[in-house]
C-alpha cells in the first residue's frame, strides 16, 4: 500500500493517489476505498496491469480524512503510510487517517 500527496499551487487541493499493492490484494477480484470523503461508501479501485489497485482523489487541502481498503467488501485493510491510525467509533477498528 501506499500514498502520495501532491497540493496543486492553483487551487487548495490535494491529488492523493491510494493504491493497494499486488501482494496486499493477492487472490481478491477488486479493491474498494471508503473514507470520510465519500460518505464512507466504496469506490472501486482501478486494478493495474502489475496486479495492484490504484485510485486518485482530489481532496480540500487543510483537511483531516479517515479511510479504510476494503477488498471484495469483505476484508478491510488500514493504509501503513498514513499520517497516523484513529480508532473508529463504530466498531472495534482502527481507521487510517490522511492530513491534506
């Protein structure tokens, strides 16, 4: 897994690319971000030739967001490379949170 921020000097936006590598998402069909940014509802991924997932967000800058990788709905991985792990407050989890 990884992620990459990148703040655009025109606007007060951030491109974060979310991806989940090949081995992460080995012997699963599709991988899913929710977050605090989409209402927590999946979106799908886009799988690479390479086998990993991979999705770009245009987030406001200044922002806290909380999210989580889930695959086939139905096991949720937490981002390492995320700025810290916040427990959720709706079941016995830890999210990841992104700074922007």
């Amino acid at each position: 897994m990884s992620l990459k921020k990148q703040f655009l000097k025109s606007k007060p936006i951030c491109k974060v690319t979310f991806r989940v590598s090949a081995s992460e998402a080995e012997g699963h069909k599709k991988a899913y971000l929710v977050g605090s940014f989409n209402k927590w509802k999946p979106e799908l991924m886009k799988k690479l030739k390479d086998g990993s997932y991979k999705l770009v967000k245009d987030l406001e800058a200044n922002q806290e967001y909380t999210f989580r990788y889930t695959l086939d709905k139905k096991v949720w991985i937490n981002e390492k490379e995320a700025d810290r792990q916040d427990q959720s407050e709706f079941m016995d989890a830890k999210n990841s949170v992104i700074v922007v």
